[in-house]
C-alpha cells in the first residue's frame, strides 16, 4: 500500500472534523445510522439524512455516477443561477465564501472559503474587504490572487454573453457610469467598484450599505477566472479549475468527467474532503428514467435534486425497503406561475385577478406530486423557512377548488366577459412543470380562458424563450410555471430577484412578470431597514402587493422526496444548499 501523504492524511483529519461537526451528540443533531453488526453500510432509515451525516465514511476512491434530465444552464459559474449548478459547482470551483457543509441549521450559515475570514465592512457598510487564503491555485498551478477574483466578478456584469448568471452584484457596486464589461471595455478602470491594493486583499465598493455581503459572495460570481484564459462564452467549454476536481471532459448536451486536482491543496481546504476518485455526469437523461436507475442502484445521484417524479412516488413509498432511503425536507423554495402583464388582456390587473382566482390549487399540488412529495399548497410567494415569514391569502376558495363566479366577475371588471386566449410555457424535461400547465389548462377552461401549451428545454428556458423578455412578448407567453429557491434565508435573499422590476434585461430574467413601482420602492425600504424585526415585516408587505399586483400565482411551498443512492457515502441534506450537500459524498 502506497504511504499517505502529509496532505491527504490532513484531509482525513478534516472529514473527520466535518463528520463530528456534521454527526450525533453535538450542535442538536441526531446519532448518525449506525453501521451494521458486520461493519457495512448503515441500515436505511427514512430522513435520516436531514438531521445527521447519513452512512458516514471517509474512504476515498471510486466513481460517483450522477445524472440531469435536462442540460446544464452553463458550467461557466459567471452564467449559471440553477441551484444545482451552486451546488455541484463547488466541487470544481471556490468562491470567497460557502455555505458550511453539512446538516442541521448551521448550513444555512456562511463560513470562509478562498477567504481567509468573513469579510470587513466599513463602519458606513458601504465597503467589503477580504483576504485571500496563501498557497490556493489554479489547476495549472498558478497562485490565484485577488485580481482573479475581481476579474472574475467584472466579467459576470456582461449579462449578453452570461445571460443566466445573478445580478446582485451588478446592482450592488458601484460601477463606472455606462460600464459595458471587460469585453466591450477592456481597458475601462472599474476601481470605483472593487480594488485589489495587493494580491490578497479585495475590497468591494458598494452604492449603499448593504448587511449580507458574505452570502452574496458564496455565489459563483466571485470563482476566480484566470484572464489569459478567458475565452467568453466559450468558456463554459473549459472552465479551469480552483476546486478540487477538474474537467476530465466536457461533450456539451451529453456527458462530462471530472477527475482529481493536483494543484488543489487540502491544507487550504477544510470543507472539502474530495472522495470520489472521478465524477461521471450524463446529461439529458429522461426524468422518470432517471429516478428508475437511481431506484435500481446504476446511478448514484439526481443532480437537480427537486425530487422524486409522480411515476417513482408510486413505486418508492409503498415499499418500505426504497422508502427508507429517502428524505423529505422542506424547502425555502416556491414552485409557481408567473402571469405576465405584457401579455394583453393581462396588462389588466382585472384579468390577472380571473387567473388568480379560477387555478385549481389542489389540481396544481397533485402535479407537483402532492403534500409530501410537491409541498404544501401555497397562498403567497414567500415560504415558511424564510425568516420573518407570514402566511395570508388574498384569494381564499372553498377547498381550495378556485372560484368560477369570483373569476367571471373579474374577467366582466377587465372587460372581457367571454375570456380570452393566452400561452402557458413550461420546462418541457419537467413531468410535475407539464402537468401543471395541463392543470391550469383545464381549471382556466372553466372561465372560458383557453391556454396553449409550450414545452422548452430547461437549460434555456430563461435566455431564450420565458425569460426573453423579445420572445416573450412576440409569443404573447401570459402565463410561464417556474420555481423559485431562496439564496439566502431572508427576503432579501429570496424575494428581491424575481420580484424586483429593476432585475429585468434583455435575457436570462428570473422575474418574468413583476413590474410594480410599489412593490420596488417597498424593496427599497425593506434593504435598507438595519432594524431586523422592522425589516421582515417590510418583506411581508413586499409579499403583500405583489399579490394585490396578481403577477404571481403561488403554486406549492415545495417539498421534496429525495431518494438516497445505493452505496453513496457522507449524505447530508445541507439546508444551504436546499438539497443534499454534494461536495460531502463518497461512495462505497
């Protein structure tokens, strides 16, 4: 046997650390599943992965063997915004900060991660000043400095060639007047938003003060991106590496493989046990065929991590056996309808109000899969894991049913007594998202408001087709079923990028319908509340008129039946990350 090294023997000691942070009798978890008497794998028991590292190791080898039913948004972390994508990214990039691996509520905090500490802010909290950790580089073995990072950063404003990527830190710093991005300005001084005074210090400039600088930075924006390497928007194609895994190969729309990083140092990386010798992900797997090879043991992970579809609940939850490999978290995510205003007769809030009140919100839970496996029947936008939350109900029906007379007096209100034809879009490799337009479909056509039906792929689902703002409007697309998950866990963190209308460009929209100057001057005042009580409950009120507006029709405050793969080690559902922790697993 081949001696460890000093690194790896680190690293050991760093899982180790993890597993008893992550594990039993600390930090009000439960005792991880025991092994069994012969010393395999631990016995299976339902949600044993929400409070305790689920079958706990820290062998290192093997491939794990993942699987999408669609294809990737992109694997540049400047043009991604898939919850997914935050998720598994992390094993091929690091950015300042992450979420704190793991179970249990401590994952919903950040800890350092490139940074050597959680970042300073001025005493105005206008600025954000982190160190970056000596000894981290590239897989090329390049130190990465701070300038990578700002680098990094400057290059995702460019929302033309990163269309999907957030734009929080567009909106937060203060950029040069007309700034264009580092391709259309290359030489364009953008000090004025962040500076790089040495190779390790970075400092962000903000336009106002702003309190929840560490969670922005865990958002792949800030994965540092070597310039000479920089090939725009091919550089999905080969992203290099900062993590501890890099691109074996990368045939887009099909497959790739990751491998080891030898320029990744575990000294500088304590969150990270890296166990997997290799990483296989197929792409564009259908979705029922998905949770089959996951039931059946030929994969080991669902990478989108929403859950189960309908056709795999009927198999796994009489079966006591595949039953116990599963987990039902719930999540701070809404699943929803936008109802876009763009889309006459829509513009009319009347109109928008017929569709409110004539969805069939029981019918729209069953597609998802019901209250255990979709989630619980939805009646505002924000979910109950975020803080402050309020649960209210502006359009309250008998059962939940909707309400044809209500929904007829709105149409005569908005002037079409007879109702109307629109297009309803939804993310065509989504049984649950399908079955939610036929939902509506059918509910609507009781008010005499016909809906097209249109399937378009996930993966562009945002740039080309709903979330363009041209097709959008050429198409008459009025209603558009999406979800939602939190970024962080307040209302800034949830509710700010798909209801404010000043997030809105070109492409890649995740707010497809909320256009109200109300309800932005009311985000307004809620970001820049420093009292944390006074600032929930202007989130309340943001939630509030964005249902008076009638441009969102909540659907589920979603759950998931997540199901554990056969021979997968360290599972943990991290509530970060709202779904296992990807960077923690091994295999058998």
């Amino acid at each position: 046997m081949r001696r460890k090294s000093a690194l790896a023997a680190a690293a050991t000691a760093a899982l180790a650390l993890v597993l008893s942070a992550c594990g039993g009798g600390g930090g009000g978890t439960q005792q991880q599943p025991a092994q069994s008497a012969s010393g395999g794998a631990a016995q299976p028991v339902a949600d044993a992965a929400l409070t305790g590292v689920y079958n706990p190791s820290t062998k290192k080898g093997g491939t794990l063997k993942a699987a999408h039913s669609g294809d990737w948004d992109s694997l540049d972390p400047a043009d991604t915004y898939y919850g997914y994508s935050f998720n598994f990214g992390r094993l091929y990039w690091r950015t300042l900060t992450m979420y704190k691996p793991g179970p249990g509520p401590e994952g919903n905090t950040v800890i350092p991660d490139l940074a050597e500490g959680l970042g300073e802010p001025s005493s105005d909290g206008k600025s954000w000043t982190y160190k970056i950790k000596q000894g981290v580089k590239f897989e090329d073995g390049t130190p990465i400095t701070s300038k990578d990072v700002a680098y990094a950063v400057a290059r995702s404003f460019d929302k033309e060639t990163f269309p999907h990527g957030p734009s929080y830190l567009n909106e937060l710093l203060d950029w040069p007047k007309d700034y264009k991005g580092v391709y259309k300005a290359p030489d364009a001084d953008y000090s004025s938003a962040i500076e790089t005074p040495d190779d390790q210090t970075i400092v962000f400039k903000l336009k106002k003060p702003f309190a929840s600088m560490d969670y922005v930075v865990q958002m792949p924006m800030t994965a540092p991106v070597p310039k000479d390497k920089d090939t725009g928007a091919k550089y999905r194609e080969k992203v290099v590496s900062s993590g501890p895994y890099k691109f074996e190969s990368n045939e887009i729309g099909k497959r790739f493989a990751l491998v080891r990083n030898d320029q990744w140092d575990p000294a500088t990386d304590p969150n990270r046990p890296a166990l997997p010798d290799r990483i296989e992900v197929q792409l564009n797997v259908n979705a029922d065929d998905l949770d089959n090879q996951l039931i059946s043991g030929d994969i080991h992970l669902d990478i989108p991590g929403t859950g189960l579809q309908p056709a795999a609940l009927g198999k796994v939850l009489p079966d006591p056996a595949l039953k116990a490999r599963t987990d039902n978290p719930i999540i701070p995510r809404l699943w929803f309808v936008s109802v876009i205003p763009e889309a006459p007769p829509l513009d009319n809030v009347e109109c928008r109000k017929a569709v409110m009140w004539a969805a069939d919100r029981v019918a729209n839970q069953t597609a998802y899969g019901g209250p255990v496996a979709g989630g619980d029947i939805a009646t505002n936008v924000m979910p109950p894991p975020i803080v402050g939350q309020e649960k209210f109900d502006l359009y309250q029906t008998a059962e939940n049913k909707g309400d044809v007379e209500k929904a007829k007096q709105a149409l005569a209100a908005c002037g079409h007594p007879d109702g109307f034809e629109t297009t309803m879009t939804y993310r065509a490799e989504r049984p649950r998202e399908k079955a939610l337009a036929e939902a509506m479909q059918q509910a609507l056509a009781k008010v005499n408001i016909k809906l097209t039906l249109k399937g378009f792929p996930a993966s562009s689902y945002f740039s080309d087709y709903a979330g363009n703002v041209e097709y959008q409007k050429k198409n008459k697309i009025g209603l558009a079923g999406h979800g939602w998950g939190s970024d962080w866990p307040d209302g800034y963190g949830f509710m700010q990028a798909i209801v404010d209308s000043r997030t809105i460009r070109d492409a890649g929209n995740y707010n497809l319908s909320v256009k109200s100057d109300k309800v932005d001057g009311l985000i307004d005042q809620a970001s820049g509340e420093l009292d944390a009580t006074a600032r929930g409950k202007l989130w309340v009120d943001v939630d509030k008129a964005v249902m008076e507006d009638a441009s969102i029709l909540p659907v589920v405050w979603a759950k998931a039946l997540l199901l554990r793969g056969e021979g997968v080690t360290n599972i943990a559902y991290n509530e970060g990350q709202s779904m296992y922790d990807y960077i923690l697993l091994g295999v058998e």
